[in-house]
C-alpha cells in the first residue's frame, strides 16, 4: 500500500550534527547508522522504493537544536540546515518534503525562521525535539512557557503543524533514573518526556488561545491514549488549579495528530484509533533509529478496514500538508 512517512532522520557532517545520535548506538552499529542519516537519496531512497513509501517527510535528528544552548549558534545552525535540508528537497521533490529545525532558544529568531522555512524554503512546518536548553545546558525551557506566545500565533497564522519529537529529560535532573541507565533514550524517558510536555502545552490554555494548533506525537502517541481518560477522570475531582476549556481528552481529539513512529504494534494502534479515530493517525518509521522495513511491513500486513488503512497509509498525511494525494 502506497504510504507516506514523516519522523525520518537525517544528520549533516557540516555542520557537523550527526555526531549528536552517537551515543544512541554501540561503537560497531554507529558507522552504518551514521552514514544512514547522512544519506538521503541512495539507500532511503531504495528502501521507500522496495516498500512503496511514496513520500518521506524529512526532519532533523534529536535533540538537534534544541540542545545548543548559547542563542547564537542555535540560530546560526538551524539556519544552515533548513537550507540543507530545502536543498536536498529540491533534487527529488516528489519524493522528499522536509520540516523546519527551530532556534526555540530565542523566540524571535525562531519565529522568523519558522516564516522563512515555509514561506521561503517551502518546508511543511516544524519539527521540536522538546524543551530547548537556553543560555546554559541546565536552564530548561518548554514550549508552554509565555515568552513563545508570538511564536505559537505565528504557528496558526501560517496554519503548519509542529511535530513535537521526543529527547531525554537531563541527567541533572532526572533522579527518578539515576542508576537505570536502560530507562533513557526510547525505551522509556522519551515517551515519558514528550507525553508530559504534550499535557503541559494542553493545561497552558495554549489550544484555547490558538485553536487552530496542530501538533503532531510520534510512537502512538507518547503513551498518552493510553492514560487519557484516567487523567481526565482524576482532574475533574482534583484539578489542582487547572483552568481550560475543554478535556484534555477534547484536545488529544482535536489539536493532536499520532504517527506509528517506532510503535509496530497493533493492540497500541487499535487503542489509539479507538481513542482518537483513524483520521488523527499517520503511518510513520523514524527511520534510521527504526528499521522502515519493519514499519512497512508490520503496517501493510495489519488487517483493518481498507477506509482507514488508506487514510493511516497517506490520506490522513496528504491532507493534512496538503501534498496531492496518488
Ligand atoms: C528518535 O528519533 O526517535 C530516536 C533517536 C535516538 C534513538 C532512538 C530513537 O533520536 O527512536
Ligand atoms: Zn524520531
């Protein structure tokens, strides 16, 4: 089945990015790996060929910029590879679309570069590995913080969607770890990490201001379909000064989109497709941390009607980036 992917990597040598995903890998898989997120349109290409992935919505590898702590070089860097990556899009169009990397670090900055990555680069929107370190590694900045309120109404004005992509929470801060260092990275804090970020943006008031927020959660989620209703169910008697709208289960419905990122597992998709209906859900590998044979072929084999396969497949995808659906 046709499909459309879009939590795929790629690193840069220059700058030199890439080194960032090293320490993901043993030393003897970190050579293929690197050149996988190097690569773009050899290797990739021949395996969205062999699997019928038509289109790869590409985005940076994690943390990306978001861990360039001192402004000026997270300006500088997601500057240079917006341009990289628009310039790899160019050579193969049909096949290629990319995201924005975002210099959250200074607000201003990020904003206009969010403008300059759609409008001038033609990117679909952006792609934000979580909280950005700003001015020194240990101050933490989430994106439910005030100084970002100019940049999310930039986000519904140019009407792009804003993929939030996990990295671990830091070490310093993170004792609930200490001493389980198996508990980092995607096996477990990612999802955590993103999942929490995901409910501080929904307790924000930030869908109430800004209806028109998409943001897009890989792995199924961040485990948040699962334990929606329990959040609900619990803060409707103790809301601990919560104040919005609606239910965080009305925006998980309403504001979020799910990929299948990293998450080849039917039970986990039927649970989500129960709790926010297959049009909110789209196919997804996070190639090269994930294998795109294994997510193709998990996906094409799934037995589920063929309306919502097509739409999980691409359909949900092209409409929501507006690509021509073929
Ligand atoms: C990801 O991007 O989702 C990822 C990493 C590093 C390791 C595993 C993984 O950035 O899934
Ligand atoms: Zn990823």
């Amino acid at each position: 089945m046709k499909k459309i992917a879009l939590e795929e990597h790629f690193g840069a040598s220059d700058p030199n990015i890439v080194e960032q995903s090293a320490e993901h890998f043993t030393p003897d898989a970190w050579p293929a790996r690197r050149a996988a997120l190097l690569d773009i349109h050899e290797a990739r290409l021949q395996q969205m060929d062999d699997l019928e992935i038509e289109k790869v919505i590409l985005s940076l590898l994690a943390p990306g910029i978001q861990s360039l702590h001192d402004r000026a070089h997270a300006v500088d860097w997601a500057h240079r590879l917006n341009d990289y990556a628009a310039d790899h899009v160019a050579v193969n169009p049909a096949r290629f679309a990319s995201f924005a990397a975002l210099p959250m670090q200074d607000p201003d900055a990020a904003t206009e570069e969010l403008r300059r990555s759609v409008k001038e680069l033609g990117l679909l929107g952006a792609l934000i590995n979580g909280f950005s370190q700003v001015d020194d590694e240990n101050t933490v900045v989430y994106l439910d913080d005030p100084r970002y309120e100019d940049f999310w109404a930039t986000v519904a004005e140019l009407d792009v969607p804003v993929y939030l992509h996990p990295r671990d929470p830091l070490v310093s801060q993170s004792p609930q770890y200490d001493g389980h260092p198996w508990l980092y990275g995607s096996s477990w804090a990612f999802s955590v990490e993103t999942g929490t970020h995901a409910l501080r943006l929904m307790g924000s008031g930030l869908f109430d201001r800004h209806p028109g927020v998409r943001i897009i959660l890989g792995h199924l989620g961040e485990l948040l379909p699962f334990n929606i209703w329990r959040t609900d169910h619990r803060l409707a008697v103790a809301p601990r000064g919560l104040d919005v709208e609606h239910s965080f289960g009305h925006y998980l419905r309403t504001n979020f989109y799910l990929t299948t990122s990293g998450n080849f597992r039917t039970p986990a998709l039927l649970n989500a497709i129960q709790e926010v209906g297959a049009d909110r859900i789209m196919f997804s590998a996070d190639y090269p941390f994930e294998s795109m044979e294994e997510a193709a072929r998990w996906f094409d084999a799934i037995e589920l009607n063929d309306r919502d396969k097509e739409k999980i497949a691409s359909g949900n995808a092209a409409r929501l980036f507006g690509l021509e659906s073929g």
